[in-house]
C-alpha cells in the first residue's frame, strides 16, 4: 500500500468516527429546524470530536502530499475532510470506494461558515468601521457623561462600541453617557452600540480605612523658594463624581464644591477662604472643562478641609471684587490608609464589612499587627480550605491560606516583588483552586437589568461558568421582554474554560451569544503561562460553534494609562486581528490607543484572517 492510499484510508476512517460521534451527540440535543443552527452544532461538535484525536502524525504527512493541513479547519470540519479525500480518491486504485459523510445533518463549507460568523458579528456589534473588519469596544470613563469632547473624540477615532461596567459609577451617570453617546453618535454618523456589563459576584476587595479628608495644595517651587508653577486644581459638582485620570488634567488635583455653585462660575472668578492654617488665599478660575468641572490655579500653598467657608467674588468694571455667594466646601473622602505587603506578611481576609486596615491577631504564641480586607462578597470565603491559593489586584499579590478563623481567612503573602505591593480597594480576588457555589446573577445585577434592558444593545455577564448562567440571564431579559438583546459571556474562570463547549452548544438557537476573553483573570485562574495557549483555544471553538469572540484585557494599556507605546503590548494587539471585536479599558490616553489600535487592525486584515495568512504581495526594495 503506497503513502497515498495510507493516508486516504486514515483520513476516510477519521471522517467516519468524527460523523457518528457527532451525530450521536446531536440526537440528545434539543431539535431546530434552522439549518444555520445545526451547521453551527455539528461543525462544533465536528471540531471536537477532531482535536481528541492525536493528529501529530498525520499532518507532516498532509503537508507531504501537498494538502492542506488539519490545522486550518475550524471553519468546515467535515467539508475540509471531504475535499482533502476527493483529491486522495484520484490517485488510489479503481476498485477504492469513494468516501463520503452519510450524516443526515448539513455542515457548512468555509465560505458558509465566514459569512455565518460575519452576520452573527454584525448583530452583536453592528458593523465596524469603514476600513476596518474588527470592531473596537472602549470602557467609557466617568467623565462620558459630560464630556461631549471626549464621547466625540472617541467616535472620530473608530470606537464601534460603548462599554458601561456597572462596577463604577451609578445609573443617574449610565445614563447620561448612554444619551450622550446615542446623541453624539447620530451627528456625527458613526454608529456606536451601548454594551452594559453587568458585575456577577463581586469577588472584590472591600473598602479601606481613609486618612483624613484633608487636601494640600502644592506650588512648585525653584531653588530660591519663588513659586515658578501654582497649584493646579480641578473644580467638580459634588453631585457627578470625582473626575477620573483623563490626560489633559492628569496633574490636576481634584477639588468638590457644590453643583449649584459651579454652574454659575465664569473665566476670572475668585474663590477667598482662610486655610487649616489661618492663612489667606485665593483661587482663580481659568477655564471650563465640561458642564461639572473648572480647571482653576492657586498660587500659594494652601490646606484645605471640608466644611472650610469660601467667598465666590467676581470682578466689576470699577474693577472692584463683588461677592457673589458664601458657601461651604461638601464632604469628600480621604486618601485610602497606605498599606503595603511584601513576603512574608499575613494578611486577615475578612467576613465582615468593616473598613480594612490594621488589626492585632494572635499568631504562632503572640500578638502581632497585621493588615486586613473584607471581600464584597463573603459568602466567597466559606468554601475555601487550608492551602488553598488566592490571588490579589490582577496577580499582584499572591498568597495562601494558612488558617481559618471565625473572623475571616488568615492568608500567608508569597508572591509580591522586590518592593512589595500596595494593597487598594476594589480589586480583584481570584481562587483558582476553590469551588465557590456562586450564582451567576447578583441582586444588583437583576435590578440594572431594568435599566439595561430597556437602554442597551447588548448586556455582558460576568463569571460564566455554566450553561445554567446564561438560562438564569435569557429567563430575566425574557421576563422583561428583551429576547432579542445578546449576550456576552465573559469567560473568566478555569470552570468557565472548561464548560465553554457546553455553553456553546446550549445557547446556539436560544439566544445571540457572544464570548469575552476575558484575558486578565484567565491568567491569574490558570497560570500566565497557560493564556496563549488558551486564548487560542478559545478562538478554535468559537470559530467552530460561527460564535463572535471580544479580545479583552489590557490592550495597549501602557499606551493607554501613561503615554507609552510597549513593544510586547503592540505585538499583541496585531494579534488580536484573529477576534471580531477587541475591548479597550479607560485611561488617560484613551484616544491614543484608540487610533493606534485601529491603525494597527486596519494593517494586520490585509495580512491574517482567523489563522489563515492571506500572503498579500510582499514588497522588497532592490528585487
């Protein structure tokens, strides 16, 4: 028997154990009678039944024979089978029985399966931008809702898609960026989706102790002690928020006063008070930056506390100060306790809802001062036993249980660099090695869906890691009247990983459904080593089940938070040309990493498609 015929008697008796494994699967599946759904169930089920099989051996002789190797498939199974056989069946013997799937149930060709893909993107994310084929979500800050610059910005540099993460903010500030969007968007012609993610289990770090709400207002000063740079402030309503890090008021120190106040300040105005101090100063306003905030100077050093009484003057022609209004500075929150946690150190996860910070436990025979946390979730801590490991902040900390007490989980730190970690609130906690019984919906999260489902175009569910999750969401949209608004399951969780094959299948035909890489916890679930490796795994079965997949997780984030460009970060965005939809966060530099990015994506289209280099014309100087 030559090479020829081996190699097509495998293939034949690999096309026939893959098409009675997947039509015996797909009897127990619930029946459709849309054909594009079980083209979508079969080539999945093709997929996988292919990939359990060892093919290390076949495909060098694939390659061999001049065929296309069994790498590229994702998209046809079954068809790429069947064309690799019909072009063996020309060289084997005349008695040779042509092969042939005897399945009663259609599989898709590749060009099926792209345009299956392309629609079920276009629904989910609507189309991309006029040169580009991979939609771009951004995390719309704070600031979105007042800022017609920034949403405007945001558009005219290729964002397809409005991220809200409920995590942040509040419905009154949704909603304004939801209108403004919506508005924005409509001028300018650039269409853009409102996408809303709801938070699951708020596997999160509680709040810390803050220091006294005191705030110094800092001059810059040369060598001779003359004031060369005053303080910069940034005036904010007290009513929408402590603006966040945008890069034309990164140095900017955030200042609250009442709304009713600030929207009656102009150019020029001064605002008197003596400090904690009992020193007179003054602080002049310079310029407007949106309907909430005033970017403002003050020349000397200054301290500030809340309830501190200002006077509102404003100049006349006689050019005399006219006071306008007394008021009083509102509340605001000091800075979180400073607290940092290096090898060694213990740390009290705590069951309570108290402030962390510093507590006295008894530990090994004696009394020693340790940091604390409480989890926004406590029921998380009950199923966690003795060894188990816990991550903190996105990997940043790393630590092991070492005891239970009745007070909360005693953690040992073991992984924390040279210079020790900052521990902050509201950070995310992972246990890779537990199994938390957690519901995949949160009381929060059913009473947003009121909102979300009468607001958005597409609502995310956090912490997916079964079919049951997704029946739990579709059962509340379906109750609010919403079957027509998709999902997007947010894979982040070893378990999720595991069940995705599961959850695919249950979902194709009952619900639009797209899946979140969501890059960040996977790697501190499963190991950064690992994340290559399973992102890819990720985009083989979503391309097999024609499900649309969003590449998320700190995308160009350094260019992003800080200004800067990083090679490595550059090299992964190229990479995520392979997804239909690539997620941004929010950052100082947003809008720069925005046009990179879509630069980036627009190059990287003309070169790959999925895994398939596309071999455009290569050009050389001198040949």
């Amino acid at each position: 028997m030559n090479d020829l015929e081996t190699l097509y008697r495998r293939l034949s008796e690999l096309q026939h154990k893959i098409d009675v494994r997947t039509q015996t699967v797909l009897q127990t599946l619930p029946e459709t009678q849309n054909p594009k759904v079980m083209m979508s169930r079969s080539n999945l089920l093709d997929y996988l039944h292919l990939r359990e099989e060892d093919l290390s051996d076949l495909q060098p002789s694939l390659m061999q024979a001049g065929l296309a190797s069994l790498s590229r498939v994702e998209s046809g199974v079954m068809s790429s089978l069947q064309s690799m056989l019909q072009i063996l069946e020309k060289a084997q013997p005349e008695n040779t029985p042509a092969s042939e799937s005897q399945s009663d149930f259609p599989r898709p060709d590749p060009q099926q399966s792209a345009e299956l893909l392309e629609e079920r993107a276009r629904t989910l994310f609507g189309g991309a931008s006029e040169n580009r084929k991979v939609s771009i979500m951004v995390t719309l800050p704070s600031e979105a809702a007042w800022s017609d610059e920034l949403v405007t910005l945001l558009l005219q540099q290729g964002m397809n898609l409005a991220r809200i993460n409920t995590a942040h903010d509040n419905p009154k500030l949704w909603q304004e960026m939801v209108e403004r969007v919506r508005r924005l968007a409509l001028d300018l012609n650039k269409p853009c989706r409102i996408m809303v993610d709801l938070c699951g289990p708020k596997l999160r770090t509680g709040p810390l102790e803050r220091e006294s709400a005191a705030l110094h207002l800092k001059v810059q000063r040369n060598l001779l002690g003359l004031t060369h740079e005053p303080a910069k402030i940034l005036l904010y309503s007290d009513q929408h928020g402590k603006p966040g890090a945008l890069s034309d008021v990164k140095d900017y120190q955030p200042l609250p006063v009442p709304y009713a106040v600030l929207r009656g300040f102009k150019s020029g105005d001064k605002l008197l008070f003596t400090d904690s101090r009992g020193k007179a100063r003054e602080i002049v306003l310079v310029e407007n930056h949106g309907p909430f905030q005033w970017k403002a100077l003050c020349f000397k050093p200054a301290y500030l506390m809340p309830g501190t009484e200002v006077d509102w003057v404003r100049r006349e022609k006689k050019k005399r100060y006219k006071l306008i209004k007394r008021f009083m500075l509102p509340e605001w929150m000091g800075r979180e306790v400073d607290i940092r946690l290096f090898c060694g150190d213990y740390l009290l996860l705590s069951h309570g809802e108290e402030a962390g910070g510093w507590t006295q436990i008894e530990l090994n025979g004696q009394w020693q001062q340790i940091a604390k946390i409480s989890c926004q979730t406590p029921e998380a801590l009950q199923n966690l036993a003795l060894g188990d490991p816990v991550w903190i902040d996105d990997g940043k900390l790393g630590a092991q249980i070492v005891g239970m007490r009745s007070d909360g989980v005693l953690l040992k730190i073991i992984e924390s660099g040279l210079g020790g970690v900052r521990l902050k609130e509201d950070k995310g906690l992972n246990f890779p090695r537990s199994e938390l019984d957690l519901r995949g919906l949160s009381r929060e999260d059913r009473e947003y869906l009121d909102w979300i489902s009468q607001e958005a175009d597409l609502v995310g569910l956090s912490f997916v890691q079964s079919p049951q999750d997704i029946d739990e969401l579709i059962d509340e949209l379906h109750s609010r009247g919403r079957t027509d608004l998709p999902i997007l399951a947010k894979i982040e969780t070893a378990k999720g990983v595991h069940q995705l094959p599961q959850i695919l299948l249950h979902t194709l035909g009952r619900h639009d459904l797209g899946v979140m890489i969501a890059r960040g916890d996977l790697a501190v679930e499963l190991g950064a080593v690992r994340m290559a490796e399973l992102q890819d795994e990720i985009l083989w079965l979503c391309e097999a089940a024609h499900t649309p997949v969003i590449w998320a997780t700190q995308v160009l984030e350094t260019l992003a938070k800080k200004g800067v460009t990083s090679r490595p970060e550059l090299t992964d965005a190229a990479m995520s040309v392979r997804a239909e939809c690539v997620m941004l966060n929010k950052g100082p530099y947003i809008a720069d990493a925005l046009r990179v990015l879509s630069n980036i994506l627009n190059r990287m289209q003309q070169h790959t498609s999925k895994k398939v280099s596309v071999l455009k014309p290569l050009k050389w100087d001198g040949l």
